[in-house]
C-alpha cells in the first residue's frame, strides 16, 4: 500500500493538517484493516519484519506456517496461550505456551495434525503422529504395568468383545498387560522380509499370565524383534500366573532379535527360551541374537535356555534361584560370546553346557549351586577366560564324557578337546563332602571318550583340609590337563589322579631339589645301605628332605632323578648304587654296577628316564659295598642325589 500526501510549504493551518490525516485514515481502512461486526479484518499482509508478536490473547488461522512449511491444516481454528506472561513463536517452537483444552480438545487437535521439525540442518516436517510411530511401548495397547491384576473381564464383558480389540486374547481370565504385551508383538510381527522394530517396557511391574512367544518370519527366518525396558530394577514381566510347563519369553527359529534391560521372573517352566521347538543338531537355529542386562529369577526348570543356536551374544545377565538349572545350552551351539554373566542358587546347577564348540565365558561367575558351578560335556574349542565358581555343593567344574551325553551331536563337537581355563577362580568347592568333588576341576571319561583341559594361570582356595583342586578319573578315556602358572598352594590333600590321565605343570619345569652329604656315612660290608642325605644345596622344587629322602610336593608330575656317590678307597670288591621310589627300587635307572678302583675313591653316579610321580612320593640313594670291612661315602661334590621336575 502506498499513496502520496499533498506537500503543505506555506500557509501552515488546522485544515490543511487535517485533511492530509483523513487520507491516511481512509487508506488504512480500505487497504489494510476494515470494521466488521466488530472485528478488524486485514486485506493485506501483516509483516512484522522479523519481530516477535508478543502479548497475544488469542490466534485465529485457518492455516499456520512455522519456517514457511504449512505444519496445521484448516481444520486447527484455534490457538490459545493461556499462559502468564508472554508467548512467542520462534523457530517452530511454540515457546511459554499452554494449550487452552477448552478450546483445543482431541477432536481438533490431534497427533495426527500437529506438525513436528527436527531442529537441525536437514531436518524435515512431519506429524508428531508419524515421529510417535517410530517406536511402540506396551502401554501403547494398553498395558497397566502397576503390579496389580487387570484381567480382561475387568475391562470387557464378553469373550468376542474382548477379542475385537485383542485378537490373541483366549479367555477373559486373562491378563491386559499379556494381551497389550501379545497387540505389540502383532503389530510388529507381520510377515515380511520388512518386518519388526523394538518393543518399549517402560518402567513398571507387568502382570503375564500369557506366554510371550515369538515366531520368525518363515521365508527369510527372521524376527527383526527386540524388547527392551528401563533396566531389571525398574522393568519386571512377572509370570507367576502362567499355568503349569509354561515359559515366559520365547524366540522360535530366526535369526536377530534380542532382549535388554529387564527382569523375568516365576515362570513355571523357563523364563527365556532362544530356539523353542529346536532339537539338539536338528536343522532349525537361532542366530544373530542379543541378551543384555537382564535378570531372571526363580524358574521352575531353566532361568535361560538356549538351544541349537549359533553368533549369539549374552551378556551382563544374572540369573538366579532356578529350581532347576540357571544357564542350560544343551547344544549344539557354536560361535556364542556370553560375557559377565552370573549364575546364583540353582536347584541343580548353575550352567549345563553341552554341545558348545568353539565359542567363549568371560568374566562369568557361579555360585551357591545345590550341585555344580558348570557342568560341560561335548565341547571343542571353548575358553573359559576369567571366570569363578564359588560355594557350590559339588564340583566347581566338572567335565565329563559319554556316549549318553552325545545324542544329536555332531561328530565333530562330541567329546572334550582344546578347552581352557585361563585366569580361572574355584573357591570352597566340594561343600556337600568335603574332599569328595573338586575346587577347581574333576574330570571324568566314560566310554573311551576322552578330555582335554589346559589350565593357565588361576587359583585355587579349599573350604577344608581334605579338598583338592584337582580330580581326574580317567575310568574309560584319556584325560589329558595341562597347567601352567595355575596357584593351588592353599590346598593340603594331594590331587586324585586315578585311570587313564597325563597331568603336566609347566610351572615347576626345570625346578630341582639337590641334596648333599654333611658328615661322612660308613657303610657296612655287604648290607645295602640308604645313604642319609642331610644337606639341602638347591631347593626352587619345594620339596623336603628326611632321613635322607626327598619328598615330592604337589603340582610336580614328572621328573628325573639323579645321584653320585663317592666311597672311600679300597681295591677290595664291587660297589653298587640304588635308586629308590617310595621305598622301592627303580625302574628305569640303569644298573650301576662297579668293580673297586685300584687307587683311589670310586665314583658311582647315574640318571633315570622321566618318571610319573604324586605329591608325597619319595626317592633315595643306596648304596651296597663287600669289601671285607666298612667304607665310608665321603662328603666330597661327588656325593649328591636330584630332582629335577619335567612338568
């Protein structure tokens, strides 16, 4: 609008003044505002240069722009600020503002019209209906999640009523926290390759009286589903109304899809199952799945139970007070990372583990379990790294063989090879018999299966004087231990080393004990005579020396042994030296036998092939001489008997 007034340079007076201010006055009118019904109605359009509209009452749009993009349609008559103080609309934001719910109801306000931008270059326009949508809650359908029940009956009055709005529901007995929980895994779980998303669990404690199961999409075998809550302090799906052998959370065959940030508990049968309907090698897995942070408590068989599953992944889970097993995986699983998981207070035992090759626990801790920390059979290639078994009634770990055991096994993963324990922890095994399981590791073959087991680093820590730290019952197969740098001072019972085994410490590799004469000992004329050994020259193997005899400690299993004797001159006869093992002359040391020399002492010394020994197993030197008269074995560098460990 613009308009020229009439240049008043001379005769100022009221008129002329006037008039020129009755021309704006009619402009202004005509163009720009007008009077009606009491209303000024604009013809032009009001620009505020950048300049926010402060102090505003009410606004009237038929149409609202933010930025130039058209973000309510004619349908939003209304917008009011209710609000003290002023109100601004500043970058798509409406900033200070309440929405007068008399006037702005959910029939004219909706998610479906309010329009959202992302504050960021790039950002588009959308509906807030369409940002909402990205992601699902429980509640979205209807969840409680107050701890309390809501059955269907509480809500509906008959079965078909309920049915048209939860189309899983099957009684009106039946949970709306399982039925919302059923609507979102529907929503979700349609079939196409396209298929999924992720289930929110807000805060809450949510009533199931339902089994939660899932089933992968057939033509791909995928889920592409993942629940996830606010973490298993805040988020609890409680089972404990699910009838009789029913599980909780459940993953058909498929593949990605995973559970995080929860807390399952009292189902009767499992509280989560990774592969329901799997069998033991048969041709249906489970892959590309996540467990984390989740605690699981209180089933009535199994807290965890994977089956038949491969590049899987748990982590930071408890699972606790199961009547049966914490962690079972039957097999046959491979490739699977389980890494800071602890298992407490199972019925039975803590972990079952069968089938399982190459694959690694880290960090993973067992304890309190009324029969075994872990219980393995059937694995190849698996590392134990880092973790602990304490307080558990029978053995910490236990590996065992049979053919009972192999079913639906592939040959390839039957049996125990290429295990280790690296950094490993057993504490106060053995509780239900004291010394009748192990602290650390039993290991038993049946069937001529055998097991092999390297152990390196660790320790040990009895809760009695009469456990041990190791028990191999080679009964029917090679056992095969391995040890180095593995800690098991604290134990005074010696191992249990029965059947068919090879036990080697490489620790104690190159240790010996050598011992020496102090005072010159004769030797009766033909009498076989223990030389009394009393000086120790050398001691890093941590034997003990009495009445002339070394005594193996533990950890050693092989060694050679090695002595010289120096008897006095004499031309007279023949002089022999004897080793012996536990009192008992010894195979594998080569006759010494030797005619007296005819100036000077005679030397007698020799070695022995390597030798299996058990902590507590002696050696001594004899000698036998006929001279006619006693001689003496002389204290010179050529009287000395050693141990020398080989593993």
């Amino acid at each position: 609008m613009s308009f020229t007034l009439p240049v008043i340079t001379t005769g100022y007076n009221t008129s002329l003044v006037n008039n020129n201010f009755q021309s704006i006055v009619l402009q202004f009118n005509t163009n720009v505002v007008y009077s009606q019904g009491g209303q000024n109605v604009m013809y032009q359009d009001f620009d505020l240069n950048s300049h926010n509209l402060l102090n505003v009452g009410s606004l009237y749009a038929t149409s609202l722009y933010f930025n130039g993009v058209l973000t309510a349609p004619s349908t939003l008559t209304q917008l009011a600020t209710n609000s003290v103080g002023t109100s601004n609309i500043i970058d798509g934001s409406i900033t200070t503002t309440k929405l007068d719910p008399t006037i702005l109801t959910p029939s004219t306000l909706t998610a479906s019209i309010v329009g959202f931008k992302f504050p960021a270059t790039g950002g588009a326009s959308r509906t807030v209906q369409e940002r909402e949508q990205d992601q699902i809650t429980v509640k979205d359908f209807g969840a409680y999640g107050d701890g309390n029940s809501h059955p269907a009956s509480s809500v509906f009055t008959t079965l078909a009523e309920a049915q048209a709005v939860y189309a899983s529901c099957l009684s009106l007995t039946d949970e709306i926290d399982a039925l919302a929980f059923l609507a979102a895994r529907d929503y979700l779980q349609t079939n196409s390759d396209y298929r999924g998303g992720k289930i929110i669990v807000p805060s809450g404690h949510y009533i199931l009286n339902r089994s939660i199961d899932f089933t992968a999409y057939a033509t791909s075998d995928v889920h592409n589903i993942y629940i996830e809550g606010s973490g298993p302090d805040n988020t609890t799906l409680d089972f404990s109304t699910v009838p009789a052998s029913t599980n909780g959370v459940t993953f058909n065959a498929g593949a990605h899809f995973g559970v995080s940030n929860l807390y399952i508990a009292n189902a009767t049968s499992r509280n989560l199952v990774i592969g329901e309907g799997n069998t033991v090698g048969g041709a249906s897995y489970c892959s590309m799945f996540t467990v984390k942070n989740v605690r699981m408590q209180g089933a009535g068989i199994d807290n965890l139970f994977a089956i038949n599953c491969y590049l899987g992944t748990i982590e930071d889970c408890w699972a606790k007070n199961a009547a049966g097993n914490n962690y079972n995986i039957p097999g046959y699983s491979t490739s699977l990372s389980i890494n800071r998981c602890e298992a407490s207070n199972a019925g039975s035992s803590n972990w079952v583990i069968n089938g399982v090759a190459y694959s690694t626990f880290t960090s993973c801790g067992s304890d309190g379990a009324s029969q075994y920390g872990y219980a393995c059979s059937n694995m190849r290639g698996v590392v134990f790294n880092g973790c602990g078994s304490e307080s558990n009634q029978k053995d910490n770990w236990l590996f065992y063989t049979s053919t009972a055991s192999t079913t639906g096994i592939p040959s390839a993963a039957q049996d125990i090879h290429g295990i280790v324990l690296n950094g490993c922890f057993g504490l106060d095994g053995s509780l239900a018999s004291p010394g009748t399981y192990a602290t650390f590791v039993n290991a038993n073959t049946q069937n001529s299966r055998p097991i092999e087991i390297k152990i390196i680093g660790g320790s040990a820590t009895p809760a009695t004087s009469s456990d041990r730290a190791l028990i191999l019952t080679g009964t029917s197969g090679q056992i095969t231990c391995h040890k180095d740098l593995f800690n098991d001072a604290d134990f005074t019972a010696a191992d249990s080393l029965t059947g068919t085994y090879e036990l080697t410490n490489s620790t104690v590799t190159g240790r010996r004990m050598l011992c020496s004469l102090g005072t010159a000992q004769a030797i009766t004329t033909a009498v076989t005579t223990t030389v009394l050994l009393d000086t120790v020259q050398v001691n890093d193997l941590g034997g003990s020396l009495a009445s002339g005899k070394i005594t193996i400690p533990k950890s050693v299993n092989k060694v050679r042994v090695s002595a010289s004797l120096d008897i006095a001159a004499n031309t007279t006869g023949v002089r022999q030296m004897f080793l012996q093992h536990n009192g008992a002359n010894l195979f594998g040391f080569p006759a010494m036998t030797i005619n007296a020399v005819s100036a000077g002492d005679t030397v007698i010394s020799g070695i022995s092939a390597v030798l299996s020994v058990a902590q507590g197993d002696t050696f001594n030197v004899q000698v036998y001489q006929n001279s006619g008269g006693n001689l003496n074995v002389n204290t010179s560098y050529n009287t000395w008997l050693c141990v020398e460990a080989i593993n």
